[in-house]
C-alpha cells in the first residue's frame, strides 16, 4: 500500500477519487477548483515548444545524416497516414451502421450560434488547403514559440535541425547546447509534472461539480459509440501492429499506465509528452527515432480524433436529417484526411477543425456542431488516450522497421524487470542496437 500511494499512479489514481467525491458532495466547491485543472495544464503547455524544438532538432542532428532523418520521416508519414485512413473509416462505419443521430429530428433554426462564435473564427483558416499550409508558417520563429503552435515550431525545428547537419562540426557547440537545454526543460518537467495529481483533483472536481455524477455514467449514444470505436481500434488494430512488431500492446499500456491515468484525468496528452519520450527511449529505442516521431505523431497520427471526426460529421448529419450521397462521405473522408492535420495547438481543437470539416461540405449545416458542444470534454478524454496510445505504438513500429530498437532491453523493460524498472530522476542512457538479430516488420 505505501509503495501505491508513493508512486504517481498512486497519487493521480487517489486524487481522481477525490475530485468526484468533491464534485458530488460538494459542487460549488468542486467548481471553484478548476484553476488547479487550468494552471496545470499552463505549466504543461509553458514548456511543450522549447522540447518539442529541442528533441527534434537534437534527433536530426544525432541521426547523422538527413538522408537518415528523411527515411525515418517518410516511413512516419506513410504510417500516420495508413492509420489515420483506418481510424476516418472505422468512425464513419460505426456512425452509419448504428446511427446515433438518427431520430433526434433537430430543426437547425431552433439551434443557438453564439455557441459555435469562438470556433468560427479559428476554423476560417482551415477551409482549404492552401489556407491550412499558411497557418503551419510561423510570422517569425519566436511568433511560433510565443503562440506555443506545435505545428510551426516542428516546421521551424526540421529547417535548424537541417542546417545543423549539413553544418557538421562546424554546429558542434550549438549541438551540445541544445542538447543540455532538453535536459534542463526535461528537469523543469520533472517538477511540473510532480504537481498532476493536484492538476487530476482541479479537473474532475470542476467537471462533476459542473455536470453532476450521472454525466460521467450517462452519456449519449454518441459518446458510448466512440468510446467503444477507440477500445476496437486500439485493441484490435494498434493491438495487430504491435504484434507485428513483436510485443504485446498490452504490456506497452501497463508500462505507460501513469501517464495514461494522467490524460484520463486532464483529457490533455500534452500534460505527459515528455515522460512518454523517455519512457519509450529508456525502453530501448534510439532517442533519434522518439525525438522525429513522437512530435510529428502529436499533429500528424491523431487516431482517436481521426475516429471522433467523421463519428461526428454524420451524428450531425442524421440529427439533422441531411441525406448524404456516396460522394458526399467520400468527400468527408477525403477532407478529414487534410483537416485532422491541424487539429493540435488550435484552442477548441476539435469543434474546430470540425467546423473546417462541415465548412466544405455544404450539405451538412456547420451549427450542428452546437449539438456536440455539452459533451466535447467526455469525448476528449478518450480521443486523448487514443491519441497518446496511438503515438506509442507508431514508436515503436517504426523504430522496428528502422532497426532502432533494441529488442532484448524492450523485452525487459516490458516486462517488468525490476533491474531495468523507470526510475524519472535517472538519465536516460545511451542505446546502442545491435546492429544483427532483429526482427524485421
């Protein structure tokens, strides 16, 4: 028991408790809670840009070579775009096969578009694709950092980590500096990170004070569905992939379960970005490979949004009674395929880019969203999770294929060695994969 309650699952697992007790018995106050919530997550996103630049830039440069850096790239954007397509398919067949809109029979003039002001306007620049490509060029580089947009300081770390490179020993001291500014912003995570359950209490407190017990058990249709399209995509899809790869996704989870209890408290996967890359270099995969993918999969492979988005589309759709055509779908997919890119870093992710979605296919009236809004924070816990989880695995499928991974030490740390088990103030060490006996993909 006080081996529990001394570790941080064990700490996030009580506060979790704690916060819906507070939320029922006493709602006023469970509400007033929120800034612990809110200021957590602050102190989270205050340091995402400076590691996201730091270990992509420190993996590009530690990969050797760009013509390195550009295969492992290439393998990652085949990956996430196969999985994607796979997660936009599997919402869009759950949504037409069980129908959870139909019948609802809901009049779009009778709809409030107040609801939907603060969305409009961040969802004017994904409607095409030239307007979601301009959005990823930051004004300046520092514009990118002070906004915190992930998805412009990844475009500005590819181009420094690029020059870096090509620069070789002559970059040799701006290496060794970035490296050592990851290290101390690891180090300020470190401390940040100490602060979850409080952030975990803040949250759930706020939200069962503000919903009420029978919100986290009652749930629509809607959310039931996709609750249950993201345990079939993970158990089954990522669950064959990692199979493929050669280990036990299962075992994955139980090695990643803090930080996953972590997002199912704060509905946020920024809160564990950097405790997930060195978990998964400390579990023998080159920091290379983590530093390329894990940032990339944040904006690029969000499978549970990707299963949330075209979910939704059609819930609009059939509450609204919009008849689609076979085109009209194929559209949805095709534009879900462009829009699901943007949504990370964008306040309101996912009404937004929903909203971009909807705004290119007239059929379907974009104040429908107004329908899903009292329940976008039960969905993001598990598009969260999905996305998290999806991410991991795409690590590690890739470190595979690129023989990145050392498999003995994996195996190990999996299953629960206790010589090897993750200790956060300790260093991540140095991997080097044996260069025979892996297992190809």
């Amino acid at each position: 028991m006080f081996r529990f309650m001394n570790s941080l699952f064990g700490r996030v697992m009580v506060a979790l408790v704690a916060g819906i007790l507070i939320g029922a018995l006493f709602p006023h106050f469970g509400q007033s809670l929120r800034p612990l919530g809110d200021g957590f997550l602050k102190l989270i996103k205050m340091v995402i840009a400076p590691i996201v630049f730091c270990v992509v830039v420190s993996g590009m440069a530690s990969a050797g070579n760009l013509k390195k850096v550009g295969r492992v790239g290439g393998k990652a954007v085949m990956y996430f775009e196969v999985m994607t397509s796979i997660a936009l398919l599997i919402g869009a067949v759950l949504a037409a096969v069980l129908k959870p809109g139909a019948g609802m029979n809901v009049d779009v003039h009778t709809l409030d578009a107040t609801a939907l002001a603060t969305y409009s306007e961040h969802a004017k620049s994904l409607k095409d694709v030239a307007g979601f490509l301009l959005k990823i060029i930051p004004d300046t580089a520092f514009d990118a950092f002070v906004k915190g947009d992930i998805l412009q300081v990844l475009v500005f770390a590819v181009l420094f980590g690029s020059a870096l490179s090509l620069l070789g020993d002559k970059a040799r001291r701006v290496n060794s500096l970035i490296d050592e500014l990851a290290q101390v912003f690891f180090r300020v995570m470190g401390f940040i990170i100490k602060l979850a359950p409080l952030g975990v209490l803040g949250a759930i407190a706020f939200t069962t004070g503000t919903y009420g017990v029978a919100s986290l058990k009652q749930l629509s249709l809607l959310v039931l569905i996709f609750y249950v399209s993201c345990a079939l995509f993970v158990v089954v899809v990522l669950g064959v992939v990692m199979r493929l790869a050669g280990f036990n996704l299962f075992k994955l989870v139980r090695y990643l379960r803090e930080e996953l209890v972590i997002v199912l408290g704060t509905a946020s996967s920024d809160a564990v970005l950097p405790q997930i890359m060195r978990k998964l270099e400390w579990m023998g995969i080159k920091d290379s490979t983590v530093g390329l993918v894990i940032p990339t999969g944040y904006s690029f492979n969000l499978d549970g949004f990707s299963i949330y988005l075209t979910l939704a589309v059609l819930f609009i759709a059939q509450a609204t009674n919009t008849p689609l055509s076979l085109h009209d779908l194929v559209v949805v997919l095709l534009v879900s395929l462009v829009t699901s890119k943007g949504a990370h870093g964008i306040p309101g992710s996912a009404i937004v880019i929903l909203a971009a979605t909807l705004s290119a296919i007239p059929a379907i009236p974009v104040l429908g969203l107004v329908l899903i809004l009292p329940v976008d924070w039960f969905v993001g816990i598990a598009r969260a999770i999905t996305n998290l989880i999806g991410n991991c695995v795409a690590t590690v499928v890739i470190a595979a294929w690129e023989r990145d991974i050392d498999y003995a030490r994996a195996r190990r740390v999996l299953n629960q060695d206790p010589e090897l088990r993750y200790v956060p103030e300790v260093a991540v060490p140095h991997i080097d994969v044996p260069a025979h006996g892996a297992p190809a993909v």
